[in-house]
C-alpha cells in the first residue's frame, strides 16, 4: 500500500475508511443466492487532501453447498462456471483473505472501521453482511449496514445514476465490453467517488485538516 498521511483520510470520513466493494452473483437474494466474485478497493488520500483509489482485491468464489444460480445472472455477467480456467475459491478462503486485506488498510490510515463504498451500495452490503454469517467472520472489518451510494452521489453531482453514464460524465473512461467484473466495476466506482469528492473539495465543501474526527458507533 502507498504512503499517505493517515490523519487526512481517517479526519475527512470521522474515523472511517471507505473501501469500494463490487459482487457479482447468481441472482438478486443475498441469503439464496450465490456469491460468484467480490472485489474491493482500498482508498489513500495525499497531503492535498485529494482522494484516489490505491490496491484492488479479488476473488473469483465458489458457490456455496445449496446455493442458487440464475442463468440470467450468468448470462448478465458472462461468467462461466464450468471455465477451468477460472480461479474460483471457497468463501471459507477468498472470504478471511479479503477482511483482512480490508482490516490492513484500515490501521495503516489510522481508521476504526471500514465502511462499504458502491453503486447501489446496499446490494453489496447484503451480499457481505451474508457471505460473512456464513464463513462465521470474527472479524468482519465493514459497518454492518451504513455505506456511500455512488448511484446516490452521481445522481446529485451529475444528474446520472447509471455507473456507465456516471463516469462518461465525470470524464472517467469506462469500457462496456469490460463491465460487469467484480474489479473492473469496484475500479470504476472507486474513481468516480473519488471524483465526487475530490471535486466537492474544490467547491469549498471540506472540513478544516487539523478537525478532531468524531468516531462514533455509526457512520
């Protein structure tokens, strides 16, 4: 992970570190339906106070024993189950693995908590919150149900709501053929919440650097 002044990152979001998670799945239930990729995006911000994204982590995931698939999920996504090249763990695995990716970041910017960044945000929250209950995470390093919308956020900042739209507008390139993956998409998202905020500096909307964050339970 780069460098950055942890003080800045941990003030600007109350002791918090928004880390930009993106799934894909068998179908829209978090508690039926299968988890298929999960990535998340670590965030750094500079002595500017200008917010970037910094590593990604991924995991192609095996479906859980029971767990349902759609072929229109499938179809959606372009994954391919039976694919052996496909490098598809266990949740018991890929799932620890990336809490403690995420559990890193969180002390080297200083933070409590991570708290989940996302387009239509709660849909991943859900597919976390359930993936987590299932591997009996200890350590569950996300806010169990607050989380930034970038659908919101673009919404307000640039009249879009559509990830695709979104970015076009915010000049961030975005490739279609390339949609629909768990990194590309958390990628993505994690510029254009770093653009939103970034450019909601620039207007003035920033607190003072040397403000005490407050770090209460909830976010």
């Amino acid at each position: 992970m780069s460098e950055a002044p942890p003080s800045n990152l941990k003030n600007r979001f109350r002791g918090f570190l928004p880390v930009v998670v993106d799934v894909e799945t068998g179908g829209f239930n978090s508690a039926t339906d299968a988890l298929l990729e999960i990535a998340a995006v670590t965030l750094t911000m500079d002595d500017q106070g200008v917010l970037r994204r910094d590593e990604t982590h991924q995991f192609h995931i095996e479906p859980f024993e029971g767990a349902n698939v759609e072929q229109t999920a499938l179809d959606f996504t372009g994954i391919d189950l039976e694919d052996p090249e496909r490098p598809a763990e266990p949740e018991m695995i890929a799932i620890p693995e990336l809490f403690k990716a995420v559990r890193r970041a969180v002390k080297a910017h200083d933070c409590n908590r991570a708290v989940i960044v996302g387009h239509n945000a709660h849909f991943d929250l859900g597919f976390v919150n359930a993936v987590a209950e299932r591997v009996d995470a200890k350590r569950n390093p996300f806010h169990p149900f607050s989380c930034f919308d970038t659908a919101t956020l673009a919404g307000l900042a640039l009249g879009q709501t559509v990830l695709a739209k979104a970015c076009l507008a915010a000049n961030i390139s975005f490739c279609n053929r390339s949609a629909h993956t768990a990194a590309y998409d958390a990628e993505k998202t994690a510029d254009l919440f770093c653009y939103i905020v970034n450019r909601w500096q620039s207007l003035g909307g920033w607190p003072p650097p040397n403000s005490e964050p407050d770090t209460e339970s909830e976010a």
